[in-house]
C-alpha cells in the first residue's frame, strides 16, 4: 500500500496504541479499543491486498489482525467487567464480533479461539454486545453469519447458549442447513453447503440503498468467506474431512484459503503493554 495510507491507516493507529501503553490515562484509554480495530482491519486489508494485488500469501498478516482483533474483545471485556467499558466506548457490533471470531478460527488456534467464543458469548448479557432480549428487544435480529459462528463455536466446544434470551433472526437460512450438518461425514453434502452459504455471502455483499443492511457490504468482507472458513475449521477439529475443491466460485479465489497448519503466535511488546494498561487502570 502507498506510504500516505500506511501513515493514515497504520503508523497513526500504532503510534496511538504506543502512547496508550506508555500513558495509561484516561485522556489515552479511550482510544485503545478503537486503536485495535483500526489495527485489525489494517492487517486484514494489507493480507488482502498482498494476496489479491501483489500474488503474494502473508500470513503473518492474517496472524496480526487475528491478534488485534482478539485483543480488542480482551480489552473491551475486562473495561466492561471494570464498569469502563462503555466510557471508553468499547461497545462492538454483531458483525464486528463475527469477524473477530471467523479470524481466530481460521488461525487454527483452538484455545485461543474457545476463550474468544467464550467471551463473546458472556458478551451477550453485558454492553459489549448487548444483544439480551430485555437490555435492546430485536437487536439480535440482523447479522445471521453471527449467530450462524456463535451457534457453531457452541456446538463445536460443547457449550451452551439459552436462545430463548435472545432476539434472533427470523430466518436463519442458508445457515439452519448447515448448523444442522455442521459436522457431516459426506464431502459432497459440505461443498453442497458451502455454495449455498458461498451465494448468500455473494448475495449479501451488494447495498442497493443506503438504508439496506448487509451481512457483507464492507469491501474488507465483500470476497473474503471468514464465516465459511470457520465453519471449515470446526469441521475440521470435528475430525471430519474438508473438500479437497469448493464448486462455488467464492470458494475458489485467494481469499478462500484456510491455512493447512496453525499460525505461529503473533504480538509485539506494544501491545501486550497496552493490554497490561488495560488491567492495570
């Protein structure tokens, strides 16, 4: 990317996550949550644009916004816990959190994953996200891929979540199919669900009016099939076998990659003292 938007998008975001670390006040906390996200959609976008515009696969990228985006929902979590969190507007959307957790998953890092599931999911019943029926009636009612990673993620670790607290999409499909088969032995009746989880992803990445939410309408989201990548992944932590080849198109195009092992662990010592600010305020 050109050094104009490197410095916008980059250095500004990791220059303000440094003096987080350093200061830890309440003039900088604010910023630390939002720093991260800026930092996570930075690494997603450089590993699309690398891959898509150069020819050229980093994973370390992949690693990075994974890392940053987990870190946000471990920052957001413990302010919340705090009672700081909504003072420091660590809030986060539906979609937000399903990208967070579609990226874990396809790091093929299980603990890490689980905890974030876990979080999240605690996250329903507190301002994180906010989604219980009594705190925002129908606010759970947008975003089915959402629903479709957390549903999944609970199956897969063998957790729980009491639906009846919370306000659903009305139509679950083309999700339902594969909730119901999340951990099929047939290859052939995955690559089936898939492309229909392909074409509603394809469907739901054109706005046509301003008012028109989309499950992934974001040019970060538009080609990049993290909600099927993770579904993938527990499969594949199911024991089951992965198609060898997608008949979607979506499916057959850089960004469908799932990376064959786990990625290494990725920090920085920034950020594990921005997170310690976090603790520590």
């Amino acid at each position: 990317m050109d050094a104009v938007k490197r410095e916008l998008f980059l250095e500004d975001a990791e220059g303000k996550l440094e003096r987080i670390a350093l200061q830890a006040s309440e003039d900088s906390l604010p910023y630390l949550c939002q720093s991260l996200e800026d930092l996570a959609h930075w690494y997603l976008v450089d590993f699309q644009h690398r891959l898509l515009n150069e020819g050229e696969r980093h994973p370390e990228s992949l690693a990075a916004a994974a890392a940053h985006a987990r870190a946000q929902v471990d920052v957001s979590s413990l302010l919340f816990k705090k009672g700081q969190g909504a003072r420091f507007s660590c809030e986060m959307l539906p979609d937000t959190a399903a990208v967070s957790l579609g990226l874990s998953l396809m790091t093929g890092r299980r603990e890490e994953a689980m905890r974030l599931f876990d979080q999240l999911r605690a996250g329903l019943d507190t301002q994180l996200l906010d989604l219980h029926k009594e705190g925002r009636p129908g606010s759970g009612e947008i975003y089915r891929h959402f629903w479709f990673l957390m549903l999944l993620s609970a199956a897969a670790f063998k957790k729980r979540i009491d639906l009846q607290n919370y306000s659903l999409p009305t139509n679950m499909q083309p999700y339902a199919d594969a909730l119901a088969n999340w951990d099929t032995e047939n290859v052939d009746r995955v690559d089936d669900l898939a492309s229909a989880l392909a074409e509603f992803h394809v469907q739901q990445a054109r706005n046509r009016s301003a008012n028109d939410i989309r499950e992934f309408d974001r040019e970060d989201r538009m080609i990049f099939p993290y909600e099927i990548l993770g579904w993938l992944r527990l499969h594949e932590w199911a024991g089951r076998e992965n198609p060898s080849a997608f008949s979607h198109p979506l499916m057959n195009q850089p960004l469908a990659w799932l990376p064959p092992e786990p990625l290494p662990a990725w920090t920085t010592r920034t950020l594990d003292q921005a997170l310690a600010a976090a603790r520590d305020f």
